[in-house]
C-alpha cells in the first residue's frame, strides 16, 4: 500500500530547485532586462537582441536560462522564436519573498519584545 503524502503548502508555491532556477535567473541584470521586456509583451529572440551589445545567440541563451526558470516561455512563429513573460512564476516568486520578509520581520519582532523585558520576565519601564 502506497501513501502519497500532500503538502497543501507547497502547492501553487515554488519548489526549492525551481526557486533556485528563478533566483538564478534573475541575478542577472540582462535576463532581467530581458524578462521586463517579455513581461510587457511578445518578442521574438532577434529583436531582444537588438537591445543588447551581445550576439543573437548570447541572447537564446539568456533566454534559455529564464525558460528553464519557467520565467519565460518560447513559441515558434514561422521562422522566429518568440519570447513571453510568464507572470505566474513571478508571483509564486514574490510571494516566496514575502514570506521570508514576513519570518525576518517576526524575528526582529520578538528580539525587540526579548530586549524590552527585564530579567524577572516583565516589561522594562
């Protein structure tokens, strides 16, 4: 008998190694120039490059990289690849964020409440 076990709270969230292909991503300032732009609309992979002083082929695979992150997907038109933000990953991202934000914050929090109460357990005046 096999037990699958489910986390309510991971679904919809990123999973640590897509999290890791996300953060990745976007430490780069032109994969994230590039998905600013796909984010905003659809564009094919030779007119991205256009706004970079690299090849065409620099720019496939900075894009590969935020397809790989599920950041971006590619469709084929004709005979141009084009490029489209993905915004879902991107709110699983910043969701991901802000709870970091909201444990750092809860941390500060009871720090401030450990060094506002005297030895004998009460409130300092």
């Amino acid at each position: 008998l096999h037990v699958v076990t489910y986390n309510h709270m991971v679904v919809g969230k990123l999973q640590d190694a897509q999290a890791d292909r996300v953060f990745h991503a976007l430490a780069d300032s032109t994969r994230r120039d590039i998905l600013v732009r796909a984010l905003d609309g659809q564009h094919s992979v030779s007119a991205l490059a256009r706004n970079y002083s690299m090849s065409v082929t620099a720019v496939q695979k900075h894009v590969a990289v935020l397809e790989r992150a599920g950041l971006v997907s590619k469709h084929r038109h004709g005979r141009e690849q084009h490029v489209r933000g993905n915004a879902d990953t991107m709110r699983r991202a910043v969701e991901l964020l802000e709870k970091l934000e909201a444990a750092w914050r809860g941390r500060i929090d009871r720090i401030g409440d450990l060094l506002a109460t005297d030895r004998n357990g009460g409130r300092k005046p």
